[in-house]
C-alpha cells in the first residue's frame, strides 16, 4: 500500500499530521470513499488526539460534498464506529484514530456496511488512487449536498454490552481500571453504573496531549503505572485492566498486578464463551495456540487457524460461523458484536469468567501457564527477512512445517511461528513448550541465536 499516499497502509490510513494526512487528504478521502462505497449515510467518530475533530470537519465535508449524510459520534472508541455502523444500519463508518501511534500521528480505519472491514484487497486501494486524483483536480460538490447528524450513542453502545453479558452474572469485584488518558475513560463512565463492579480508575481523564506518554499496554514503560497502582493498594484487586487510546484492544493484570500475555486472555476468553456456549467455533491465529486448542477442545468446542490480521479474521469468522476469535496481540472479535473487535467485551467476559469460577486471574492463568509457557513475542531487527526466515526453516526441516502466517514448526513438545513485519526489517518470534519451561526458554535462546547471526 501506499502506492500514491504514503498515509495509505494496508488496513487503514495512518500518517503523521499534517505532513502526510491533513484537512485536504481528509476531505479528498470523504469524496473517494464516497465514489466507491456509493453509502447515503455514513458515521465517523474520533478518538482524543488534538487533531481529530479538524480531520472530522474536513472528511464530513467531503462526503456532504458529494451527497452523502454524515452521522457525527463525537470522541468515542473504534468498537463504537463499528457498533453504529451496524445497529443503526448505515452504509459504512468512519474511525479517526491512530491507535496506540505517537501524538504527532492520526488515521482513519474504515468500514462498509455491517461494519464489514475495507482494507488493501477490500477496496482501500481503489479509494487511495482516486484521493490522490482529486487531491491534483479539486472536485466540484454535488447538487445535493448532504446533511450532518449529532447523535450520542453511548446509551444504545451501554445496552448493547450488557444484552451481551448480563451484569447479574458479575460479583461486586473490586477492580482496577487504567484507560490511559485514551477515549475509554469516557466509554467506562458510561457503563460503570450498569454493572456491580467496584472500579478504581487512574488515567482516567481522556488527553489528546498523552501526559503520561500515549496508551499502548503491551509495551512495559506503557504498563508501569498500572503495576504500581495495583501493588501500592492497600486492599488487593481481583485484577486489573488497561486499554489503549481508542480502546480496540485491552490488557489484564492479575490480582498481584503481573501482566498477563496475550496469548493466555485468548485461552481466558474461549473459556468464558464455551462454558456459557459450548459446541461453537473459536478462530485463533497461528503464533500460539496449543493452550487454546486444549482448552476449546476440553470445552467441545471447534478451533479453526487463521491468519493474524482483523480482515482475514473476520472473513474467516463469518465462513466459520464462530463466536469469537482471538489474537495474541489483545484484538478480540465477537459474532455478538459484528465479527468486530471490542476492548470492552473482554472486559466484561474476565470479570464474568472470575465471578462464577471463584477463581483468582492469577490462578486461571497459572494453570495455563504451567502447561503451556511461552516466550512471548521477540523482535529481531534483520537486514533480510526472507533469507532469515529461509535459514531457519532449513535448519528445522525435521519438524513439521506450515506457512499459513510466516513459518510455524512443530515437534512433540515445542514448537514456535517466526514472521516478518509488512512495514519494517523486524522478524517476530514465538516459542511454546508442553509443560517444559526450561526447554521452552533453551529453544528460544537457540532460535535467537540462528536469527540473529550473520
């Protein structure tokens, strides 16, 4: 991607401001999606970066330009562009949002109708060449312009959480919540009086300015104030929770306040579904998985790969027909909720899923765990990715090999994926053992080596 426009990337636009997406690259946006989505009403939203509500002004301009209705959210979460797009039937939805990028950085994510996603091979790229066209010929509006409607949607997003999960299956647990000065501050006001939990909150005042630096959880100085919050309190909390800035993804700590992988929430996740609605299909992506495969299997349920990305989760969602699917990286998608991702449901489904086993997090996780411990997401900088990845499939020639999302390898009691990055010379690495800690950590350490040599 960014064929013409260098904002353009292979899902969304993403760029800085105003250098690379500004007013005029809004507005020539709004009319190019407008040419080939062809929608009559369109939401958009923006998070709490400082740029948001100019890019919002020129985009809706440029889609009432060419005829279209524009439903104005005003600042709220991704999810909830997707939710407004589908629960109010509308022909597509507009997030302005850089997610978890530096200040300087805004975008746009893009859906058609359903909140289906619009991305590289989805029709992005036709909506990329014609921004660029009318960015050289200015175009003329249209006869008919179209109209702008506020609509505050928090109170039909509230419901529509709850209907999912019922706040009668929620104890009053005693939580922590970190929204990290992001949009989800104001989405946690909203739905805090409807469920029974007690929440603390830090970082609780959305700030486009990011004053403790921007809201990306997986990173751990992002994370820090989160740990000591949980380890200063004085009366522990049955765990803890923190988003980034448009709330898509969130992250868990457990009531000790040790952040929990990624990759264990999905397994938590498939759980908290399957125990409710056994027999369903879950969708997981290739990096880790023998954990989720034990546990939806345990619970009758049918596990089906995929590839890692939300446009091809899900596509495979709605051909599997699957409730949820996971990916390690803290993007979970729903059917209840359109096959999109939500930083909310997840929320809502560990504090069910905590409630009704008398379990701690920590000991749900613990389990986990031990049986199958992993290395986490490693990067490793390399001058050629495909040649890396080349090597060490060579050298694992012995193991069983599959190339859905990179390179995984599997023997009896370890396996790992390697993968490059789209947009950098960055190769990622993931080891998972059965039980074995020490060999998990010896392979990786092995791998390493073999990635990182010359």
């Amino acid at each position: 991607m960014g064929q013409y426009l260098p904002c353009f990337k292979a899902y969304d636009v993403r760029g800085k401001v105003p250098s690379e997406l500004n007013p005029e690259v809004a507005y020539a946006i709004g009319r190019a999606y407008a040419e080939h989505i062809k929608p009559k009403r369109v939401c958009i939203g923006y998070d709490i970066r400082l740029s948001g509500p100019g890019l919002y002004e020129a985009l809706a301009k440029g889609l009432n330009d060419a005829g279209v209705d524009v439903v104005h959210l005003g600042m709220i979460g991704t999810e909830m562009v997707y939710f407004a797009t589908a629960y109010y039937g509308l022909d597509g939805g507009i997030m302005i949002t850089a997610s978890h990028n530096p200040p300087e950085y805004n975008g746009l994510k893009m859906v058609r109708s359903e909140s289906r996603p619009i991305s590289g091979d989805t029709g992005l790229l036709d909506i990329e060449k014609t921004t660029f066209e009318y960015l050289k010929s200015s175009p003329q509006p249209v006869e008919n312009l179209g109209s702008i409607e506020d609509k505050n949607c928090y109170a039909d997003f509230v419901t529509h959480l709850t209907k999912i999960v019922d706040p009668a299956d929620i104890k009053p647990l005693k939580v922590l919540a970190d929204p990290g000065n992001g949009a989800a501050g104001i989405a946690l006001n909203e739905l805090l009086p409807e469920i029974p939990l007690q929440v603390d909150q830090i970082r609780a005042e959305p700030d486009g300015t990011f004053p403790n630096g921007v809201p990306n959880p997986i990173l751990e100085e992002s994370r820090a104030m989160t740990v000591k919050a949980m380890s200063d309190a004085g009366e522990p909390y049955a765990f803890g929770v923190a988003w980034d800035g448009d709330y898509d993804r969130c992250f868990f700590f457990d009531e000790k306040g040790e952040f929990i992988e990624g990759y264990y929430i999905v397994g938590l996740l498939a759980q908290a579904i399957l125990q409710r609605d056994p027999n369903h299909t879950i969708i997981y992506d290739p990096r880790l998985y023998w954990n989720t495969l034990d546990i939806v299997g345990k619970l009758n349920g049918r596990a089906v790969v995929c590839k890692s990305g939300h446009a091809f989760i899900k596509e495979k969602m709605r051909a599997e027909d699957a409730i949820y699917g996971g990916e390690m990286s803290a993007h979970h998608y729903f059917k209840d909720h359109w096959y999109c991702d939500s930083g909310m449901l997840p929320f809502l489904l560990i504090a069910r899923l905590v409630s009704r086993t008398g379990r701690s997090l920590g000991d749900l996780v613990g389990e986990m765990i031990q049986n199958y411990p992993c290395s986490g997401e490693i990067n490793s900088e390399v001058p050629d990715v495909k040649a890396v990845l080349a090597k060490v499939e060579a050298v694992h020639a012995d193991g069983k090999i599959d190339k859905i999302d990179g390179l995984s390898v599997e023997y009896d009691q370890w396996r790992f994926n390697l993968r490059g990055s789209n947009t950098e010379p960055v190769i990622r690495l993931n080891v998972e053992s059965r039980g074995d800690k020490a060999l998990m950590e010896a392979k990786t350490v092995e791998l390493l080596g073999l990635i990182r040599s010359n």
